[in-house]
C-alpha cells in the first residue's frame, strides 16, 4: 500500500462519517450513518438531535470503517497502529456536530500518536471533484452550493482560496429545503424538487432572478422562496391546482440561471480553464447539465464530483487532509491508479 494511510473525521452536519485513504488517494474504506431521518419531521436539521446521533454512531462508524479497510488490505481490521494520521472537519458547520468529531479524533491522534490535521469543510466538497477529475489542478474556479453555504471561490493554488462572492442570506439547498417544505414535500428537499423539475416546464412560471444583473458575485435565494410561497399561497386561494414539475421545473430554472450567470462572469474574469462544482446541490441533474452545456460551448472544462461524493463524507475530508500533510502541488501520488470512485 502507498503510505500515509490518512482517516478522515467528518461531523459537521446531519451525517457521521469516516474514510481511509492511502497516498495515492484510493480509499480504501468509506462509512456515512446519517441521522436525516431524525429531522425530517422538523423540516430540517435540529442540531441538538444531530450531536446526540453523532455521540451514538462514532465509535460504530470508526469500527466499520477499520474493518471494511481490513478487508481492503486482506486481514480482520486494522487498528489505530495502522494509521499515519488523522484528518477531521473543523468547521464551517454546527458548533455541537463539529465537537463530536473532533473530539473523537483528537483523542485517536493522542491515543495513538498521530498527527491530527484539521480540514476545512468547503475545501472537503471542493477536493471531491478529485475523484472524478483527478488532473484537476489550480487555477480553477470552484462554486460551492449547499444547505448551508452558497459561493464563489478563485483556486489560485491549492490552499490559497479568494472567495469571490456568497450569499447574502438563504442558500441554494435551504432555498430547495424551504420550497419544499412550503409544498408539503419533507426534507431534505433538493432529490424530490430536482425530480420534479426534469418532467416539468421551466418557462411555465416566471420567478425573479435575483442580483443576476449587480455586477459582483454575490446572490440573493430569500427573496426567491418568498416568491414560489406568494405564488402557491395566490393558486390555493384562487382555488386552482398547483402543478408541481412546472412549479419545480420555473423555481430550478431561476436559481440555475443565476447560478450559471455569475460562476461564467467569474470564470471569465479570472481567466481559467477550469470550472468545478461542490456540495449537496452539486448533485442536481439539470445544473449539472447547464453548467457543461453552457461552459463547454466557451472552451471551459467543467467537472462534477461523482454523486456518491456530492453530499457530506469521510473521502473528501480524506484527501484535503493528504493534501495538508504535502505541501507540493501533486499531492496525490499517482491519480491513475488511485481517486477515481467506483460508484
Ligand atoms: O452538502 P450537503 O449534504 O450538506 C451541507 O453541508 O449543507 O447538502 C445538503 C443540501 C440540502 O439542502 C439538499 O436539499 C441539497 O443539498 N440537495 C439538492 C439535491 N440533492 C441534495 N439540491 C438540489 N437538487 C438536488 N438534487
């Protein structure tokens, strides 16, 4: 095997998770419990409830990912003696998810003597593009779309990130969640709106794309979900039935359009050849369609992480981790024989 093997921490949110890669970046073990079905009922993520589940599930989640790498390298499991080091989300995320993780794998780096690298969670969706495009080099231009995060990055070189411009309120997965919660449709809402939307007209209804035309790379989603509520609150008083793939379909089409406005202004002004997309929302059919039809028109490679990497997981975190522990610019040995994911 290519050393360092690496584990990686994830507790940022609603899932544990854990992965193990080895120095060409192939993982070698990779576990998500999610306590999603927990918020459902909430219409979202409660993060009370989400540190609890992440005390629960740790030390399970630690011990399948040891044992799927055992079968990996052909013995029982490893163990902690195995390890090179050990990477952990350290933020951005919820304050009580992210302390579970942390503490846990800072109490492996002291048990077993391990260096414990501290990773970035964006960087984590960023770097899972990796695993499908594993020439992916800087200078590119990343769009970073979530539950909780929406924003523009410049890759100047890796860790070196100028964020270009965010949200300034709702994100892009918050704004799927928040339509979905008004249609009665459960959370998470980006999979059930996203399959709603590709049997649906996206010129049905129009829908406002905002600060399309603000001139910086800053987006607006508040004013967006109030719109699609003020337009199924109008319908259900007028007494007329709302159809669902067109709404879906006019609301996706109002976040894509603006989505893919500004992440080409920014390619174009910093002038790279590279695009990338990360996050849970990366994981929508009709952007990732819009992003390489409109992009590849100008010349410009766009790359999407492979769905089994979109949502939170331990292998992103891995390989940002292996990316700390080099500092060269090919940190990954050998791309050809590790990253890509069987999935
Ligand atoms: O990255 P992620 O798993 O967690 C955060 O760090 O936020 O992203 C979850 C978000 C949720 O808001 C979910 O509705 C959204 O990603 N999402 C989608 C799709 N799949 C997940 N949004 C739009 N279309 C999808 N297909």
């Amino acid at each position: 095997e290519a050393r360092p093997l690496v584990l990686s921490v994830e507790s940022s949110c609603d899932e544990t998770a854990m992965a193990l890669i080895d120095g060409h970046g192939r993982i070698c073990a990779n576990v998500v419990a999610t306590s999603i079905d927990f918020h459902a009922r909430f219409g979202g993520v409660v993060p009370e409830i989400a540190s609890r589940k992440h005390v629960e599930a740790i030390v399970g989640v630690f011990e399948e990912t040891m044992a799927q790498a055992g079968r990996h390298f052909g013995c029982d499991t490893l163990t902690a003696d195995d390890l090179d080091a050990v990477g952990v989300t350290a933020g951005p995320g919820l304050v009580g998810a992210l302390v579970v993780g942390v503490a846990f794998a800072k109490g492996l780096s002291a048990a077993a003597d391990l260096p414990l690298v501290p990773v970035n969670h964006l960087e984590g969706h960023m770097l899972a593009n990796l695993f499908a495009a594993p020439d992916l080099r800087p200078p590119f231009v990343a769009s970073l779309v979530s539950g909780g995060n929406t924003m523009l990055v410049h890759v100047r070189a890796w860790g070196d990130y100028q964020i270009l411009g965010a949200t300034i309120d709702d994100a892009v997965g918050e704004a799927f969640d928040k339509v979905a919660k008004a249609l009665g449709l459960g959370y998470p809402g980006g999979p059930v709106i996203s399959r709603l939307a590709a049997r649906g007209n996206r010129k049905a209804i129009h829908f406002p794309r905002a600060m399309m035309h603000s001139g910086d790379y800053r987006f607006s989603l508040s004013g967006l979900k109030t719109a699609v509520i003020t337009y199924i609150e109008g319908e259900m008083r007028a007494g007329r039935p709302i159809d669902l793939p067109d709404l879906a379909a006019s609301f996706e089409a109002a976040v894509i359009d603006v989505q893919v406005a500004k992440a080409l202004a920014a390619v174009e002004e910093t002038g790279v050849g590279d695009f990338c997309v990360g996050g849970g929302v990366a994981a929508n059919p009709q952007l990732r369609e819009a992003y390489v039809r409109k992009f590849s028109r100008r010349g410009v490679r766009v790359s999407v992480p492979p769905m089994a990497v979109c949502g939170d997981n331990g292998a992103m975190i891995a390989v940002c981790a292996l990316r700390s522990l080099r500092a060269d610019a090919d940190f990954v040995e050998r791309p050809e024989t590790g990253l890509p994911l069987d999935a």
